[in-house]
C-alpha cells in the first residue's frame, strides 16, 4: 500500500491530461481566465489555483507559462502570490506521495548505496535543496520525487521550496504583468512600451538566474 499515493496521483495525472491535456498551456486559455476574473475575482482564483497544481503535479512542461498569464490576469502582487503558493503545493504533495512510497530499508543489500547518498546528502541538506530550486534546468517534477525518495523532512522541503521558487516565480509574473501593460494601453505600441520597467527587470534576472550553472560549475 505504501505506492497507493503514487498510483493515485499518477490516475489523475492521466485523466487530467487525457480531458486538458495542454488546454491551459496555451495563450488561447488566456481570454478564458480573464473572463473568470469579470465574472468572479475569487472564482477566478480558485479556478486558477486548481488547474496550476494540476499541472504542477502532471509536471507536464510549459508551467512557467501560467506564471507569466498568472501576472497577465491578476497583477504583479496577486499573481505572483497565487503562481507561487500554487507551485508550493503541487511541489508537496508529489514530495509527501514520493516520501511516503519510498521508504527505504536499511538492512536490506538493495538500499546500502542508496542510504550512502542520503547520508552524504543530509551532510548540506539545505544548500543541495536550495540549488536544485534556483537552477534554472532542473526538471521541477522529476526533483520533487528524488528529494521524497531522500527522506527530507517535510518542512526542510517546504521552506527551501519556497524560497528557491520564488524568483523564477516573481520574473514570469513580473514580465506577465508587462505584456498586461503593453497589451490595454492606448495609443500605438512603440519601442519604449515594450520595454517597460516590468519586460526589463524580468528580463535582466532571467539573465542573471541563466548565469547560475556557470557560477555554481566555478563555486
């Protein structure tokens, strides 16, 4: 039974991708989310908030595009608080799934090399954890399953992921938010419409976060 969360999460992945598939990871689901927000703010929220936990634990690639809608739709503040809590949650519960189904056995010759990597992971537990977060190619789902099958502590996992999260978080709804800006103004778009102050700022951390193999590969 210790696999029945993994099995059930894996049932809902395929159901969920079997009637969505990549719907909502598509500009075309954008008109969609703002009519949710006319009609109801918190509707709108909710709505939001279930399908980015869906595909946050599908891992299905492309997330990071409901970051940059996230700030399209809700603003820069609310969006990225929404984006970023919901990409928290999914991140846990796939961790809790992970954790609970693989509980390894350390009297048994199977596990020996994986308890050495564990032993030698715990030895700098949170800056492993807060690299593999802001690494810019660290595919999030596959991370969020080694590091239940690691045995981190649930708060260690929840704390580092909500700081390492956080920035890519705050970029895309920041450039989310920009394109919102470029998109409802009135008058012709120009060169200094598009890069407004929410398009450069995004822009310039993404470039830096890109630097972040470079720098840890010399560290």
């Amino acid at each position: 039974m210790k696999f029945f969360p993994l099995i059930l999460l894996l049932l809902l992945v395929y159901l969920f991708t079997y009637f969505f598939g990549f719907d909502y990871l598509a500009w075309e689901a954008l008109p969609k989310f703002q009519g949710l927000v006319q009609d109801s703010l918190c509707k709108a929220i909710i709505i939001f908030i279930s399908i980015y936990i869906a595909y946050s634990i599908t891992s299905i690639p492309g997330l990071l595009l409901l970051d940059v809608m996230s700030g399209m739709v809700f603003g820069q503040f609310l969006g990225l608080l929404i984006a970023w809590l919901s990409a928290v949650t999914g991140a846990t519960i796939v961790f809790l799934a992970a954790r609970y189904a693989f509980t390894p056995s350390p009297n048994k010759k199977t596990f020996r090399f994986f308890v050495r990597i564990q032993d030698g992971f715990n030895k700098h537990r949170e800056n492993y954890l807060l690299f593999v977060r802001l690494f810019p190619c660290m595919p999030f789902g596959l991370v969020n399953i080694t590091l239940g099958a690691l045995r981190i502590k649930p708060l260690t996992f929840i704390w580092t992921t909500l700081l390492g999260v956080l920035p890519m978080s705050f970029l895309y709804t920041h450039a989310g938010a920009g394109l919102s800006y470029i998109i409802n103004q009135s008058g012709p778009i120009t060169l200094g419409s598009i890069m407004n102050q929410y398009v450069v700022i995004s822009l310039i951390g993404l470039s830096i976060l890109s630097l972040l193999p470079i720098l840890f590969k010399k560290r």
